[in-house]
C-alpha cells in the first residue's frame, strides 16, 4: 500500500473517532414550578365551597347592610415534594416569577437553594409530607394573589384576634361586629393575607382568624 494510501485510512480512522466522541449526552433539566392553586373561590360557583384561604382586606370592606364581605384570596406557593427532592444542580426553580438555575443545593433542616434569598437562591422547608413552602424572613410563606371575591358572611360570624405581644391572650367576637372593628386601634382594622385566615363553609365566610406574626 501506498504511503498516501496509508495516510489516508489513518485520517478516516482519526475523523472516526473524533466524531465518535465528540457527540454530547443529551440530559433533560427539570423545571420545578409551584403547585398550582385552587381559585375555586374566585369561579363564581360558590355553592357548597369549603376552604379556609388568606385573604386581604380592611374594615371597610365589609358591607354590613348587605351582610358581605369583599376580600383579595391569596394562595401559599407550595412545590411537589418529589420534584424538590429529586432536584440536581442545573434543573431551575420557579420563585417569585424569576426562574432560578440550580447552581447549588444544601439540604439540613432547611433546604437552600443557591445560597439562600440573600444571594439570589431561595429557602425551602417541609410543608408537610407531600409539599416544601419557601420560607421568608421570620418564617413567612411565599403567597400569590389569586384574584378578588365578595362573599356573605355568616350570622354566626366569629372574629378571633391576636393581641399587641405574642402572649397577649385573644380575643373572640361573636356579637356586635361592626361596633369592635369601629372601636379597635386603627391599624387593627387592617387584614393582611400574612396573618388572616379567612373561613368559608358553604360558600359562606364562618370564621376569621387573626393570627399573631412578628
């Protein structure tokens, strides 16, 4: 055989293997996104709903002619356990709308993504057996807004209200609605989705509880 015979199979045997190995695995990153929420508040088929929700809203929302009260509904953002269990370094995270590529993950008590908020990452803890929740300072959740709603309240409405300090005892208003949100301290006549619970059973709002936070 010639020498540029040989010269010639040796470079097809080269291109050969340089192809061979130059071909990338191909891998599917995972885009982990929260749990969709329930807005079956917000459908306008209200008839046999039971759900206890945040809500938004202020004393003079309430309509107390018409026996209503107007609120904004908000959700919890929670993860699917397995998917955030099964996170690796380049899958992403949805938080805040933002997506986040996953350059780092620790898992302890609670699991922090990327450093943590502070470093553009996110704080995630378990929600219970089946959700994570990202954990905010002072250990808030993270909520969206699902959307306004108006609804009747119950003639058996109970209001129940955190004090001023967390050993304050609460108090619970049963009776005469209108005349404690009337009396109470001004900023008390606020509702924030961060610490009210609003209560509706069959499509009725039963109960508000106000919690307290720091």
């Amino acid at each position: 055989m010639s020498n540029v015979k040989c010269l010639i199979l040796l470079l097809c045997v080269i291109l050969a293997g340089c192809t061979k190995y130059s071909v990338k695995e191909d891998f599917a990153y995972h885009f982990v996104k929260p749990i969709p929420a329930d807005k079956s508040p917000l459908k306008g088929d209200l008839e046999g709903l039971n759900v206890t929700v945040p809500a938004l809203f202020s004393s003079s929302d309430f309509n107390w002619k018409d026996g209503t009260l107007a609120m904004t509904v908000f959700s919890i953002d929670c993860y699917d356990a397995k998917a955030i269990d099964q996170m690796q370094i380049g899958d992403s995270i949805l938080f805040r709308n933002d997506t986040i590529i996953i350059d780092n993950i620790q898992k302890d008590k609670i699991l922090t993504i990327n450093g943590g908020i502070e470093y553009g990452g996110v704080y995630l803890t378990q929600n219970d057996s089946d959700t994570y929740r990202v954990q905010l300072m002072d250990d808030h959740p993270q909520y969206s807004e699902l959307g306004k709603v108006q609804l009747p309240i119950s003639k058996n409405l109970t209001i129940i209200d955190c004090g001023d300090n967390p050993t304050d005892p609460y108090d619970t208003i049963r009776t005469n609605h209108k005349q404690w949100l009337d009396n109470v301290k001004e900023y008390k006549r606020d509702f924030s989705e961060l610490n009210t619970r609003v209560k509706i059973e069959n499509g009725v709002i039963t109960n508000i509880l106000r919690f307290w936070i720091p």
